[in-house]
C-alpha cells in the first residue's frame, strides 16, 4: 500500500484501508470516482482501442446495501443514458438528499469529458455495504489498456485509489472494490476480479437479487 498526504494507493487484491467519519470536517458527500485514460492522449487512446474516432463506453456502478436490508444496484444501464435524474428525486439514479442516499451524477458517453463517472454517497449512516464496480458497455474488452482508477473522496482525508493495473481478462465486467461502512468509519477492500455479468458478481459476493437478460 502506497501513502502520501495526498492518497492513498491500495495495491495488493484484499488489501483494505479504513477511514474515520467522526472528525468534524467529514461530514460533506462522499465521492465515488471512475476515471480512464489520462491527458492528452484520450482521444487517440479510445480510438485506438474500437477503430475509428469511436469512444470505448466504460461504465460506473455499484450494488448496495442499506441498514434495512434492502438492496439495489446504479448503473448507467439501469437509468436511461445521458444526464437524467436529479440528485432529490429518486429515480434509476438513486436519490442522494434520501433514501437510498446513493445517487450516480450521470453517464459519461466517451472521450469527451475528462472527469469520467461519479457517485456520490450521503454519509448519514443509512448505508451498509457497497461494491462498486465498472463494466465495457461497448467495446472490446482491453481493460490493460483503460487505465481505469476508481477513487474515493473523503473530506478531511487523503483520497483512495484502487487502480486496476495491466488485467488481461476477456470478461467485460469487473468488480473494484468493496466498501464497508459502520456509524465511526469506512473500510475499502481492492477486488479486481472479473465476470461475465451482474448475476456472476452478485452471486459471487452474496447480493441474492434477482435479474433477468438485459436490466436488473
């Protein structure tokens, strides 16, 4: 695990990093990030993957958990794709101002925005549990190429990156990180592991939802 004052890299699968929420700065949203491809070389990068000037459709996600059991999953193929949802309706984005206090800010459609995915996560101790996730909606699945970060920003503490590093995987869906959350503090466990589809994740870390081809 590499430690700056800036972030904090967790490097090996399994590995976990936890985070106090009981200091007074760390009462504002917590923000869930996907990025991929950096700089300048963006463009020709995602070109480079599909052929052409089409854009690689990388997406961000997460199943999650809340205090009373109940659970569900935010992607950018659950909602309708594009900028839809406000974050104090509740909608196929979630909600951030109540319940399920996750909301997912929209769906980046390529190379065009450099900022990648975002969720935003109300930290008022209703959530039990998240894995957050990110899959190739289009596209070859060349994911040691995407450079794909997933980053986790806390007020008041250094971020936390979980980087997928050079995988080699024909699976087109991969599961990140596990995030744990108690009423003092948050806990962050690299996954990185690979599958064919929302059921395989959910089967592999025990969400027992039911899904059917296509959407949830």
């Amino acid at each position: 695990m590499a430690i700056n004052l800036q972030k904090v890299t967790i490097e090996k699968q399994g590995d976990t990093h936890s985070i106090d929420l009981t200091k007074k700065d760390n009462n504002k949203e917590i923000v869930i990030n996907l990025n991929w491809s950096q700089g300048e070389t963006k463009k020709g990068f995602f070109a480079s993957l599909l052929g052409g000037n089409n854009a690689i459709d990388l997406d961000l996600g997460c199943f999650y958990e809340l205090a009373d059991g109940s659970k569900n999953v935010i992607d950018g193929v659950q909602f309708s794709k594009g900028n839809g949802g406000p974050k104090d309706r509740k909608t196929r984005q979630g909600r951030y101002t109540d319940s399920p206090w996750v909301w997912h800010t929209g769906d980046d459609r390529g190379a065009a925005a450099g900022s990648g995915e975002n969720i935003i996560v109300n930290p008022n101790n209703s959530i039990k549990r998240m894995v957050i996730y990110c899959f190739i909606y289009e596209g070859v699945a060349k994911w040691s190429e995407t450079n794909g970060v997933v980053t986790i920003k806390v007020s008041g503490n250094p971020d936390i990156e979980v980087e997928m590093g050079k995988q080699n995987d024909s699976k087109k869906f991969c599961a990140i990180a596990e995030i744990l959350f108690s009423p003092t503090s948050l806990q962050v466990k690299k996954l990185v592991t690979f599958h064919n589809s929302h059921s395989d994740c959910d089967k592999m870390y025990n969400w027992g939802m039911q899904w059917s081809a296509g959407s949830k």
